[in-house]
C-alpha cells in the first residue's frame, strides 16, 4: 500500500466512505485527462484538497539533496498541482467524481463555501528541520496552502475526528499562520493542536500549549455516531434511482463537532429508551446554530410505529417552522419487531422559512414540544497539565 492509498483509508476510516475521494481524473475535454488533486474530503458546503508527495529513500542522501527534494516536489510542484486543482473547479461547471462508496456525484465549486488546500508530504530522516518546520505556502492566485509532514496531518486527524473540526482547525492553524509567522515556523504541529484545543489565536504560539492536547478528554462513547452514520448505505438505499438521497441526512451528522455530537446522542439514546418502555414522551429536539440546522427526536413505541412517517414529517415540519431554520433532520425511534430490533426513520426538509398560519395556529393550540435547546456548547474538554 503506498502512501496515498494510506491517505486515502485514514480519510476513509474518520470520515466516512461518501465523502472521500481518491480517483479523481476527470476529462475537461474529449482529448484531454487530468486529475483534480490526489485526494478529496467532500461534504455539503465544505471541500478539502490533498496533494500528496512521497520521498523514496536514496543512498546517499544528504541534508542538501533532501531540502532539494522538498523544494521541488512539495514547495514547487505539489503547489502547483493545487494552483492547477483551483482553476479546474473554477472552470468547469461540474466534474463528476465517484467515492469510497461507489456513488457518482457532481461537484460544482459555485456550492463551496469552505475550501481547505492541503500538502501532505512523506519525508525521508535526512529532511533538514527548516523544512520539516514549513507549515505554509502562500500562492498568489490560491492563496494559503496547508503543509504537513504525514506524521503530523495523522496526528492531528486522529486527534479531531470529525470532519467539521478538520475544517476549524485549519482555519484557525491559517489564522495563527498570518498572525504569527515567525513563531508558528519554529512551534511543533502539536502545540498548534494544543492551541487550536484551547482557541486562542490572539496569543502568542508556544511549546506550553501542549498541556491543553496532553489534556485532552476523547469521551468517544459519549459522542461518537459513526456507527449510525456507517449503516445508512445498506438500510436506506432500497432505491436504485436515488441510492445517494440519504446524503442530506449524514451530511448534518458528518458537519457536528463533538460537543453537539454529544448532545445530540444524547436525546437519540433517550428517545431508544423511551421507544423501549412505551413510554408516551413529548420529541427531544436541538438546533445548532453554527450550521443552522435542527435536529427532532421522536419515540414512538412499538404499535405506533406504523404512523412514523405521518408523524416524523409533521413533526419535522414544526420544529423547522418554530425555529425558523432553512433546513432540519427528524428521526422517528421505535420498537417494530418481535425481536425487540429498533428501526430509525429519517427525515430532512430543506428551504427557506416561510410564514405559515396553519402551523403558526397549531404551534399556539397543540404544541407538541417541549423547550427546544439552542446549542452554544463549549468546545472541548481540556486543561493545561500542571506540572
């Protein structure tokens, strides 16, 4: 396995089959094929390029021979292949790219709101230390360019997790970068992590950061859904015509940070409880404001899972109106089987808000909810050491 094939399972085994990407030529024209980057994270609004350089060992190397190497290949060419990789997406309307998950999907740069341009580099032992503290490349025409040694960008992979704090950490790792030029080239990456975890640009990079990763608490069980995510491809694509309609939904799920991750198994896991008791319960519901989407949770037991569908649209549609959000995601829990095997029905409704009587009318005389949560949750559960 080379070194983008790893890549390209790491991306895969954090952030899931549907929104990576490592077969990306594409034809701009009949006679011509060209690859857009050597790996895409792909989901929603957001879009990370990865370009990728492996360094072979060479007998004899020397620290001159490998600062060339890098000169060339990760600060010359890698470069340009992202400089190319932008003015691909600027100038076609779409390109058809398939994923980790076998479904074809168009992407068109015009929907991007987010876009993260990354080098990923393999060094050999001899690379010199002012190489390996090169964190940036400042292009004219794509702006700043992201560079990681391959132990550095797995590091901080396995430390965030999720895609959306992916996404934060190399805003802020930008923002630091411009404020800080000279200090963050002589800091580890980690301490840019540790930094990162504590969220203050505004202070000087320092090798006392480190404390706030060393701190760091996972709480995986407490948060973690990839198990929920992992099986909407073989429980919701029953319809060949549409095998990619669930996109919408995991797409909510993939963009949360821990912290509303957590808070959003919470009220899942409430609502299995409920479902398995029969126990009647007014839905659980949260909306997070970062990304403007709500979440409704409604248990229903075992004889009334037959109405799911009835009551997760309407329900959905209620808590979307109330909250005046453009776009919200209803699961209907319950107990459907002999067995006692539970079954989740989802829903996701998108649009802007509209003013509606009937419902505003309904809300009034039979509100089905009861207070719903804004979420503005701290971000991680971390201290600096104290030692």
């Amino acid at each position: 396995m080379n070194f983008a094939e790893l890549l390209a399972d790491l991306n895969e085994w954090h952030f899931f089959k549907e929104f990576v990407y490592s077969k990306t030529t594409f034809h701009p024209n009949p006679q011509q094929e060209v690859e857009l980057a050597d790996n895409i994270l792909w989901l929603g609004d957001l879009l990370l390029a990865f370009q990728l350089k492996e360094r072979e060992p060479v007998e004899g190397a020397t620290e001159a021979s490998e600062r060339r190497w890098f000169q060339k290949k990760v600060l010359g060419q890698a470069t340009r292949q992202i400089r190319d990789t932008l003015r691909y997406l600027q100038e076609q309307p779409s390109i058809a790219l398939t994923n980790h998950r076998g479904h074809e999907l168009e992407l068109s740069f015009d929907s991007i709101a987010s876009f993260h341009k990354l080098v990923v580099y393999f060094p050999s032992k001899d690379l010199p230390k002012d190489c390996l503290n090169v964190k940036s490349h400042v292009s004219r025409t794509a702006g700043l360019v992201h560079i990681m040694p391959a132990h550095d960008y797995i590091g901080v992979a396995r430390t965030l997790l999720t895609p959306a704090e992916l996404a934060d950490y190399l805003d802020f790792r930008a923002e630091l970068i411009e404020r800080w030029p000279d200090q963050t080239s002589t800091v580890t990456e980690q301490a840019i992590l540790g930094q990162y975890l504590h969220g203050d640009s505004t202070v000087e990079p320092g090798i006392d950061h480190l404390g706030y990763l060393k701190s760091l608490e996972q709480d995986d069980d407490d948060w973690d859904m990839s198990g929920v995510i992992e099986q909407f491809a073989d429980r919701l694509t029953a319809n060949e015509n549409a095998p990619t309609e669930y996109y919408n939904v995991i797409v909510e799920l993939a963009l949360l940070k821990r912290n509303e991750l957590r808070e959003f198994r919470e009220r899942f896991q409430l609502s299995i409880e409920k479902s398995r008791d029969e126990e009647l319960t007014r839905p659980y519901r949260i909306t997070v404001p970062r990304t403007g989407c709500g979440f409704v949770f409604i248990p229903l037991g075992k004889d009334l899972f037959q109405y799911s569908r009835t009551a997760l649209t309407n329900l959905t549609q209620a808590h979307k109106y109330d909250h005046r959000l453009s776009k919200c995601i209803g699961a209907a829990i319950g107990n459907h089987d002999a067995q006692g095997h539970f079954h989740v029905a989802w829903c996701c409704m998108t649009g802007p808000w509209i003013q509606d009587d009937e419902i505003e009318r309904w809300l009034v005389e039979n509100n089905p909810f009861r207070p719903g949560q804004v979420l503005e949750l701290p971000r991680y559960r971390c201290a600096p050491s104290e030692e």
